[in-house]
C-alpha cells in the first residue's frame, strides 16, 4: 500500500506535491481548502492562483519532439522528481533538469592574468501564455543545461529578476495585449544589475511579402538582439548558445572588470588610464588625493587642458610623448601641477596598452610622489588633512605619532595599540608585521634579483650544480662584476702592471709613511691679461685652425705655434660653432676668459697631462659631436656639457695617478677619501674657478634648472673619465645601446639611415647619459686611433710621466705601482700593444658600431701593426731603427 501524497499550496496559490510512492498513477483529482486542481505531475495550479501573478513550471507541458530531450510523458512521477521544484517567493518556478549537472557544469573563462569560474547561465522567459514558441526555449534551456525561469506578467519578471539576476531574458514581443514588451525591458535596464544582461526580443515571423522591420526600436528600447519567431527547439538551442559564447560570456569578463577597479581605488600609487589621445578615461583614489582634483574634474577631459609645471625641461613632453606613441614604456622624473597651482615632482611611469591589431588603445600612468621634492610630502599631506576631519584626523595624528615613535627616541617595547574589540596588542606582534611590511617591499636592485634566482634554482638541483651555482653567487657579490681579473692568464709583467695600476687605486700603504703629496691651487686671476677676440688670432694660428674639423689635425703644432697654450685659441673656435656662448647667454669676453683660466691651471710642466692633452681630447669631443648618430642621439645642452666637460677633465692635474695620491696620503686623497681622487678634483676645481671671478663665471646667466642639469651632466662625464669604471661603462653601453639598435636594424651602418634608429635613445635619458660617458671616454684616450705620428708622440708623453712616477716612488720610499715603467727596462711598444688590447679595442669597437667612426679604426689597425713590428724586433724605442737612422 503505498503512502499518500504530500501536497502543499504555496503563498501566492500555487500547490505542489511530491509522491513517495511512484506507482501511484499522476491523473486523479485533489480536494484543498483553496478549491479543486488537476494535478499535473508534481504541480497543482488550483482557481485561487488564477489572478496571481506567477511563474509557471513547464514540467506538465508536452515534451519536445524526436530529438530532443527525452520524452517526459505527462504525471510521470519519475520525470517529474526530476524537473523542477518550486522557487522562493511564490512567483517562479525554476527548472533544474537531471541532465543540467552533466551539461552545464561551472565553466573557467580565462581574462588576462585573471582565471574566473563561470556558473551555469540562468535564463528569464517573459511570456504572458504557454506556446510553442514559450516551450521551444524552455526545452532549450533543459537541452543546454541552463537554469531557466518562466514569468507571466512585469511584475513577476522584475521581481524575479532583482532576485536572481539572469544572464539572458527572453521577452514576448509578439503582440501587446498582454503587456508591453519594450515598457518591460525599459524597466528592467533601469536596474543598475543589468548592464551585464543579454535581452533578446521575440518578434512575429514576417511574410515573404512583407518588408522586413528595423531594430533600431528595439535596441533603443534596451534590447540586445530580435529572434524571428520559431518554435523549433534546435532553433531557440542555437540562439540561446550564441548569446552565451558571446555577449554572455563578455558580459562576465566585464564584471570581473569591478574588481580590478576596486583594487585600482584601493591602490596607493596614483594611477591614471587615458585614450590613445591623451583623453582622461580613469584616476584613482590616490590620483585625486595626490592632485587635488575630483574625478568628475578630470574625466572626459584631454591632458592638455590641465595645467603644467614651468620646471620641466622643454622638450621633456614631446620626448615622452615620441617615446610612447612608439609603443615603449617611459618612465623618470617629471613635474605637474596640483589644483591649488603648486608643482610637485612624481616619479612617473607610462606603460601603452596595445589592442587589437597592435594599435594602442590606452596609456596607463603610475605616479608617486619623488622623494627628492622636499615639499611634496607637505603637500601630500595637507590635502589629506583637508579631507579627513574629527575621528579620521585623530586617528591620521595617532599613525603619525606611531610612525615618528623612533625618530623621538621611544622605547619600542612600551608602544601598544588597541585592537578592533579594545584589547591590548603587544609590540612583539607589531614587530612581526613591521618586518613582514619590510620583506614584502620591492627594494631589490637587479643583482639582488639575480642572486635570488640563483639560490631557489638551487634548492632543486642536483649536487655538483648546486656548488657551481655557489661560485656563480660568490663571483655576482663582489662590486668588481665589470671589471677582469687577470690572475694567471696573461704572464706578461708589462700588462699585468699597467691594467693593475690603471684599474685600482693600488693602495699599498707603507706603515709609517708619512709622506704627504700637496699642491697649491692658485685661484687667483688677477695675473690673466684679457685675451684676443677671434678675429684677432694670428694668421699662422688661424691657419692651423682652419683644418682643426678634421681628424688628422696635428694638435702639436698648435702646441708649437700658441707657446704650449693651444687651449684657448681650439677652444674658442669650437665653442663658436657650437653656438656656446648663445646656449649660456654669455660674452665671446666672458667665455675667452675662462678658457685662459683653465688653461693657466693646467701643468704645462707635465709631458701628457698638459693642456695640450685638454685640447686633444676637446678636439676629439667635437669631432664625434658632430657624426650623425651622435648629433641625433644628444640635444644642445648635452652637447654643450660635453664640450665643457672636456675642456676640464684634467684641470690642475699633477702628473700622477691615483694609485700614486691614494699611497702618499695626498691632501686629495684625504679630501677625497681615496675614491676617484683627480676625477673628483678636477670638476671641483673646475666650478671653483668658474664661479669665483664674474668676468669669467660663463655659467652666470643661465636658468637655474638648466645649471644644475648641465652641472651634474659635466660631473658625470668627468668622473667616467676614471679608468677603474672602464669596463662598467664599456659593458652598459654594449648592452644598453649597441644590441638594442643593432637588434632594430643590424642591416644599416652608415651615416645617412640612422634617424629612425636614434629616435628611442634621444627619448631616453639613461641612454643619453652612457652616450656621452662614452664619448669623452674615448677622446680621452684617442691616442692610438690618431696617424700614427701623432700616436708615437702621445706614446712616448706618457711613458715619460710614468717614467718621473716611478722614480719618485722609488726615491720616496712609495709602493711602485707600475713597475714595469722602468726607464731603463720598459718595452713602451709592449705597453701601447697591452693598453690597446685591454681597454681601447673593445671600446672603440662598440664606440665605431654606434657613431660609425672608419678612419679611426684604420689608424688603430695601421698603429697596432707598427707597436706589433717594433716588439717582434724587441726594440724599446717608438721607431723602427730604419726611421730612427733617418
């Protein structure tokens, strides 16, 4: 016998049962309270739910036809435990069919860097009767596994909606007797919920006669898409699928789209995402706070409307502008100019978002405030200040204190703080999370991230790559990673010493040396007689002059002629075409002045660190300034420290290394700390002599943001100039210049085809920097790329005073340097061979594959070959004996 059914009648009159017992035949009649239903399968819609808006369950409908779902025969119990059970609030009835689990299970949908699990698609039907056209969706909803609800009239619909938020709503708009399909989506896209929706419109079939209506209403109205009445369950399966791949499936990535701007609020770096036309689309929280702006300010209008700071360089916006439209992220120091009209400096990065078809869609910007702006943190904070009054004042002055606790001396273990439920929190947890803040912070230089690497690939190696992975980590942490070591490779005393004395500070201190190497600097101009002008050089200068553009010009027959002062006279007609004197706003008086000036405190008494050498090297500046890629590559300022910054490379240079002044216990050492001694008191001394007398000061009249740019790009060519960063400075321009244009277009190398490949580099200051520490590199050494003439006297000068320093070290009881410099034992075409296999071959390598330099790399070959000749015939003298007889 089996057990009664379970009938309930829900609120809003629609009354279901389960049957336990299966065998129980479906077709009978119930007698309720509420009146008599017909009991279809599992639910019953008695009179009293006649005038009720309701959701209607399909399972009582016909089954579809062959081919689709299987058939479900009406009243059977078993079908019917499988279809659907009634839904909440009494107005809907929602069908989850056996096969739903199987064919719709949560789905991965992939966006970006973001992994998203998609849920089963839940679908709205909105019609006001049961048809075909209603039962073909219903059983493509089962076909695809998709949760679907079925409503009869708008209140229903919208109520159903806001409680279940359906992906896809299929809304009757076939007639309008029974309510108005476009008045239903109106409202339901009046919902902020359904911006992620898919609304499709049913509309009647038309007649092959009859012209075919424009969607254009329906779209305006809210809809989506229009499905062409068809009833047939493979048609309605396609359309719903469809959406599902496509709208829905959009519509699910942009929701994940709220997260990411809620991190993006939530961010502490200011971030701004503009249109590729610079129109501003998004800022942040921390935007508005840093500018004092309001979104609504700032959205939908382009940047070029905003205000801008007058203390960025002039051409910084169209270099950064040039270098993003490029695709290429930029990023360095930049000024703007907050609401209130203060400038502050941001360290700024913008990144271009590339689209579809590798076009540029957007422009993200990071921006921080640059810690170098030492009112930026004032104004930070009083904006802050200005936003957050009472309780959050309180509890910004309570941080503030916290933060300032070390800096006032307070006893960390006394400081505690209240947790959200009052209780005492110990400053052993405040440690543990301090440190925690610390470990997480991105301070890391790259080589820390290199040896980081290092040490996890280790944990999983086998044993003999672990250890070798140990000599890789020990060699990375030594602060000489450029720099080579010779060991027992090369035998040759000659090399060794002259590499070692040039490449370290050789400090070998003597206990009890007391040895103190001074000298005198005088300051004083008073004894300068006014110089000529241009037009007033002697002819025989002048016509010497007249070839100085060349790079065969004989330097020491200016020598000759100007009575060892030949820096003056070079000086002054290079800086005129160079248009210095108009860069600075200067006199031809003024800067004539400071070119003695230098000159006088150069030691015509040294045999190579004279002012004739200052002249090579100015000489050689310009001759690379003037190479297409080099010219393209730096603009007027940087041309003008280049220039400058050759002509005081060697200021008051007094004949000796460092390794010399470091060993003596030089007042310079001292001053200097044993570090780029002569580098450092050159520049020093150069400023010194510049700004003391007003009728030379050629730097007076410039702006004060120019002065301290040209002042710093001066300061770092001169100290590039030091031989112990050689390697360092050779090995960053190969890979920061060289590969990456080679790599650009490895096919061109001549002058005439290189404006596209230095547009990046001109874009980006960090190359310009390398660029011009390379160029006064190079001029600073040209030697063995001059005719060879000229190169057997650069030779010999230099011989000569390392010659006087070894004697002095012996003579004073100093460590010898470079013991090799014997006057009675030294080879020099040893010495030039090591010096140019060592430093000037690989430098001048990458110096020509960027500037395109082949007379120089020919006079280098032809030197070479003759140092070669001479040491194969072990002569100690710079000629052969043939030329030596004549």
């Amino acid at each position: 016998m089996g057990c009664a059914p379970s009938i309930h009648v829900s609120q809003n009159g629609l009354i279901y049962c389960r049957d336990s017992d299966e065998s129980k035949s479906p077709h009978q009649t119930t007698t309720t309270s509420q009146g008599t239903a017909t009991l279809h399968g599992l639910f019953i819609k008695t009179d009293a739910a006649d005038s009720i808006p309701a959701v209607l369950a399909y399972q009582s409908r016909q089954p579809p036809p062959s081919g689709g779902p299987p058939r479900k025969e009406r009243g059977d119990p078993g079908a019917s435990d499988r279809g659907r059970t009634p839904h909440c609030c009494g107005i809907e009835v929602e069908t989850q069919t056996s096969n739903a689990s199987i064919k719709q299970a949560s789905t991965e949908v992939q966006i970006g860097p973001m992994r998203l699990v998609q849920d089963p698609v839940q679908v709205l039907l909105v019609f006001a009767k049961e048809d075909n056209q209603s039962d073909g969706f219903w059983w493509a909803c089962d076909r695809a596994g998709y949760r679907c609800n079925i409503a009869q009239t708008p209140e229903s619909a919208l109520e159903c909606f806001f409680d279940k938020h359906q992906e896809i709503i299929v809304i009757d708009h076939r007639n309008s007797r029974y309510f108005d399909a476009e008045d239903i989506c109106r409202s339901i896209r009046a919902a902020k919920p359904s911006e992620h929706t898919v609304i499709l419109a049913v509309v009647p079939r038309t007649s092959a006669d009859q012209e075919e209506t424009s969607v254009l209403p329906l779209l305006n109205a809210g809809f989506n898409r229009q499905f062409m009445e068809n009833s047939s369950i493979t048609a309605c399966y396609n359309e719903l699928v469809q959406i599902e791949h496509g709208e829905v499936r959009s519509q699910f990535k942009l929701r994940a789209c709220n997260a990411v701007f809620t991190a993006l609020d939530h961010c502490q770096e200011a971030i701004e995402i503009t249109s590729e036309d610079h129109v501003i689309q998004y800022v942040n929280s921390a935007f508005e706070q840093m500018m004092g702006y309001h979104k609504g300010e700032l959205i939908g209008r382009e940047l070029t409307e905003l205000p801008k700071s007058d203390k960025n360089c002039i051409d910084l916006l169209d270099t950064i502008n040039t270098f993003i439209k490029k695709g290429k992220e930029w990023q360095g120091v930049y000024y703007t100019r907050r609401k209130s009209g203060d400038s502050i400096q941001q360290h700024v990065k913008i990144t271009p978002v590339v689209g579809q078809g590798g076009k540029i869609r957007h422009f993200v910007s990071l921006k921080r405030l640059h810690c170098a702006n030492e009112n930026n943190n004032q104004l930070y904070k009083s904006h802050r200040d200005e936003k957050y009054t009472g309780d959050n004042a309180q509890s910004e002055s309570h941080s503030c204190k916290c933060k300032n606790s070390r800096k006032d001396s307070t006893d960390v273990k006394l400081i505690t703080s209240q947790s959200s439920d009052g209780k005492k929190v110990n400053s052993a947890s405040l440690q543990c999370s301090s440190m925690a803040r610390i470990h997480s912070m991105t301070i890391e230089a790259p080589i820390t991230k290199v040896i980081n690497i290092i040490n996890a690939a280790q944990e999983n190696s086998a044993v003999t790559v672990a250890e070798a992975l140990d000599r890789v980590v020990e060699i990375l942490r030594t602060t000489e990673l450029y720099s080579p070591q010779l060991g027992n490779k090369d035998e040759d005393p000659h090399t060794s010493d002259l590499v070692e004395g040039l490449m370290t500070d050789g400090l070998r201190r003597l206990s009890g040396n007391e040895y103190v190497f001074s000298k005198n600097v005088n300051l004083s101009h008073s004894h300068l007689s006014v110089p000529n002008t241009i037009n007033d050089v002697p002819p025989c200068i002048a016509q010497l002059l007249d070839n100085e553009e060349s790079w065969d010009f004989n330097i020491f027959e200016l020598e000759a002629v100007t009575n060892k002062r030949p820096l003056v006279y070079l000086g002054l007609k290079v800086f005129a075409r160079f248009g210095v004197c108009e860069f600075l706003n200067c006199s031809e008086a003024t800067l004539q002045a400071w070119l003695q000036v230098i000159e006088a405190n150069y030691h015509s008494s040294n045999s190579y660190h004279n002012s004739t050498h200052a002249a090579d090297v100015l000489h050689a500046t310009a001759f690379f300034l003037r190479k297409e890629r080099v010219k393209g590559s730096l603009d007027h300022l940087d041309q003008v420290a280049a220039l400058i910054a050759a002509t005081i490379h060697d200021v008051d240079h007094p004949g000796r290394t460092n390794s010399f002044l470091c060993n003596a216990g030089s007042e310079l050492a001292v001053l200097y700390n044993d570090t780029a001694v002569l580098e450092s008191h050159h520049t020093a001394l150069a400023f010194q002599l510049t700004t003391k007398d007003s009728k030379c000061n050629i730097l007076k009249n410039i702006d004060r943001n120019h002065y301290w740019t040209l002042r710093q790009a001066i300061i770092d060519m001169v100290l590039a100039t030091e031989m112990t960063k050689h390697f360092e400075h050779v090995n960053r321009f190969v890979n920061s210049i060289n590969k990456p244009t080679a790599s650009e277009d490895p096919s061109s190398h001549n002058d005439g085809s290189n404006c596209g490949r230095t547009a990046n580099i001109k874009n980006f200051p960090d190359n310009q920097t390398l660029i011009k520490r390379m160029m006064i590199k190079c001029a600073d050494v040209a030697n063995p790329c001059r005719p060879l003439e000229l190169c057997i006297e650069w030779a010999g000068r230099i011989s000569e005073e390392y010659f006087a320093q070894t004697e002095e070290e012996k003579r004073k009881g100093l460590p010898v340097v470079m013991p090799v410099f014997d006057r009675n034992t030294c080879s020099i075409p040893k010495s030039q061979i090591s010096f140019i296999d060592y430093f000037i071959t690989d430098m001048f390598d990458a110096w020509d594959a960027f500037a395109h330099l082949p007379i120089l790399m020919q006079h280098l070959a032809n030197n070479y070959k003759h140092w070669k000749t001479l040491d194969e015939l072990k002569c100690k003298s710079l000629r052969l004996p043939s030329e030596n007889n004549n």
